[in-house]
C-alpha cells in the first residue's frame, strides 16, 4: 500500500520534521509528503476553499481518504491497525491522510473521507499532527505484522 501524507503548510527544519522523517524511514509502505499551502491574503472560508482544493488535488485516484479533523472517530492504534488492513487486504493500493490548515477542513475535504479521524479533543500543531500521524501509521504497521513495538 502507498500512503500520502497531504498537509497545509511547509515543515522547516528541526526536531519535528528529523522524527517526522524517522517514522517515515521505517514504514515499510513508502509514504510521499505533499505540502500544500495557499495563496497569499486569503482569509476564512475562502481560504478553507482553496486548501481544499489543494489537498483533494493531492489524493491519489481511487485511494482512501483519512482526514484528520477534530470531529472524527476518536480511535486506539490498534483499531486504525484494522482500517489500514482491511484496506490492503480489500486490494486499495493507496490511502491518503489529509491534514488542514490553521481554520480546520472545508466540508468538501470531510464529504471525501472514508475515515474522519481525530487525535483526540485537544488542538495539536500542525508539524506535530504529521509527526504523530507518521508514527502511527509505522505503529499500524508493526501491529499488522506482529512485531512487538506496540505492546498493547
């Protein structure tokens, strides 16, 4: 399966983006960062338009949509696990997992979904958001394949 993390916003250098890096190296599936960022002046739901545009433009043809926003299912790792498997094992080559902007998602990038997805009631960074993301998706990996680095 190839996965594609797509994000608004540019990571600069530093401790997020060397462990966003690291759980990228050691995902099994390759994972391609593709980051989208808005026009310059552009403020609300216009801007939330235009990132939307953006990122659905950043979905593989045919792959499932995660997208992490505040309103979704509020999973453990093993239960994304069980998504992301039963996605590979139905034959969906790619999964994409969309992370908005700074004003959240507009509802054409939540009407996308196949998952909404949420890391909980609290408001994460953004360049943290990718980096956990990252590492949970090397965590469903390591359940799927019963490797012991998820001791749950």
């Amino acid at each position: 399966m190839r996965l594609t993390i797509a994000a608004v916003g540019r990571a600069k250098a530093g401790p997020l983006r060397d462990l966003f890096d690291e759980y990228v190296g050691r995902s099994a599936w390759p994972i391609s960062l593709r980051e989208v960022e808005a026009r310059k002046g552009l403020a609300g739901p216009t801007l939330r338009r235009e990132e939307a545009a953006l990122l659905l433009a950043a979905v593989p043809a045919g792959a499932a949509a995660v997208v992490l926003d505040e309103r979704g299912r509020d999973l453990d790792s093993a239960g994304l696990a069980r998504i992301l498997g039963r996605w590979r094992d139905e034959g969906r080559g790619d999964a994409a997992f969309l992370i908005g902007g700074a004003d959240g998602h507009d509802d054409a990038v939540r009407d996308r979904a196949d998952l909404l997805l949420s890391f909980g009631r609290l408001t994460w960074p953004h360049m943290l958001a990718r980096t956990m993301l990252a590492e949970q998706i090397y965590r469903a990996q390591t359940i799927l394949s019963g490797h012991p680095y998820h001791r749950a």
